[in-house]
C-alpha cells in the first residue's frame, strides 16, 4: 500500500508523519515537492535512501495539487495496489484494527475502485504557540463528528481500477465506484453522515495559531487564493477529547528515536 501526498514547508512534521503511516501499514510514500523553502531534504534524506519515500520534484503553481494527481495516476493507474491520497496534516489509521492494509482486505472493500475515508477535524487543544512534542500527542481535543467539514473525505484508491484523477483532491475516477464504509456510493465531495470506523483520518487542520499563521503564510496547493487567519478560530471548538491515536505513541516515538540515532 502506498501514499501519494503534496509537500509544501512540512519538513518539522515529516518524519512523525512517515513513521506513523508505515506503522499502520503503508509501505511506500510518493511525495509531490511543491516549491519548499525548508529543510525537507535532511527531513527525507534517510526514507529516500532505503526506497521507502519517492520524491518528485513538482514546481507546478497553484492550484498544483490536482495537476499532481493526474501526474501520478498516469504512472501508476493499472498496478495492483491501493494508494491514498492525503495530505501531511492527516493521519490515516483504523481504531479497531491494527493496519489499513488489514481492514481494506475485508470482503466489504474487495469490490470498491475507491474506499471514502471521513475526517475527523481537531483543532489547537488551547495552543497559542507552537510547543515541543508529536503532533498526534499535542493535539487532542476536537470538534463533535458531525462537524460540517467531517462530511469532507479523502480516497484509497484501488490502482488497478484507477481510471484518472478527477476535478478535485477527493473524488477520483475508477471502475467499481466510490463508497463510503457504510457500502453506500459517493459521487460528490463529501460523505454525510461521516463514518469514522473502521478507518478514519486525523485532520489536524490548524495545529496551533502560530503553526497556522506560518503554514498559510506559504500559501495552498489546491487554490491561487490565500486563506484567512481567522479560519482557525472556527476548529477551536473542544468538543471531544480524542486520545484514539495515542495507542500508537509508544511505537512511534520507539521509531523515531531509532530513526534519530541513525541520522
């Protein structure tokens, strides 16, 4: 199973995000380098070495996140695999099985070109400035799940059935259709009500204010347009204390303080 994913100015945030994804079964990453201006190749450098992360360098402008999808579709459509297609602010994981990979081999899935996953968006946590520690350790209070942007999703996408991407990050073209994990078709950009077992996706929107200011400061890859700093007050809402992911911690930081001695 692989991830294919834009990279703008992510390098503090890489090696979390790569480790954690290859604990809950993701094999192999694709990355879109989209014109960053941080130290992303010290960040890769080791996962590039062991063929673990394919760096393609995109220096296509805004709105430059689609463009990439058709790029990579081209590539690739036709291989037997599943690949999901996210970003480095979401973490992809099941909270009732121990890989993806496991819970997309069910019988429920064997028919789908693509499985839609639901966010689930969480928010600062009451964190004004950027303070040391995992993102997924830092941030655990979030919005209640039927929160509007939930309904939003991201595709895993079956290569083989793969037929091109499509008008926007979420919906693609395949044989078989689209489905939620309720089995029910999608044809749109969002699946409501959201459905966050057995898998879900983290989506650490805004970390915190400074981390928010900082990182749409560089601008987006989906759209030319520039988003408004007061776009973080609407995550702030400490609706849910979700710690799910935390069983994961142990393994993770294990990983990267692996991955640190060997740096």
């Amino acid at each position: 199973m692989g991830v294919c994913a834009i990279l703008r100015n992510e390098a503090p945030y890489l090696r979390e995000w790569i480790e954690f994804h290859r604990i809950a079964g993701i094999e192999r990453f694709y990355l879109y380098q989209n014109n960053s201006g941080d130290d992303w190749r010290q960040a890769l450098e080791p996962y590039v070495e062991n063929g673990v992360v394919e760096v393609i360098d995109w220096r296509v402008p805004s709105p430059t996140q689609v463009p990439a999808y058709h790029h990579f579709a081209r590539a690739h459509a036709g291989r037997a695999k599943w690949v999901a297609f996210i970003d480095c602010d979401e973490f992809l994981f099941s909270p009732v099985a121990s890989t993806v990979t496991e819970v997309l081999e069910q019988p429920l899935f064997s028919g789908f070109g693509a499985v839609a996953v639901n966010w689930m968006c969480f928010g600062g946590s009451g964190h004004e400035q950027c303070t040391e520690g995992l993102v997924t350790e830092r941030f655990t209070w979030r919005l209640v799940d039927n929160f509007g942007t939930n309904a939003f999703y991201k595709s895993i996408v079956r290569m083989d059935r793969l037929e091109s991407a499509g008008l926007n990050a979420h919906l693609f073209n395949v044989r078989g259709g689209t489905f939620n994990q309720r089995g029910q078709p999608v044809t749109n950009t969002y699946s409501f009500p959201p459905a966050h077992e057995p898998l879900r996706i983290n989506h650490y929107v805004t970390k915190s204010r400074e981390e928010f200011v900082r990182r749409i400061a560089h601008g987006r890859v989906d759209q030319r347009c520039t988003r408004d700093p007061r776009e973080f007050d609407v995550y702030q809402a400490q609706d849910v204390e979700d710690r799910t992911i935390w069983r994961f911690l142990p393994e993770l930081k294990r990983r990267l303080a692996a991955a640190e001695d060997l740096s």
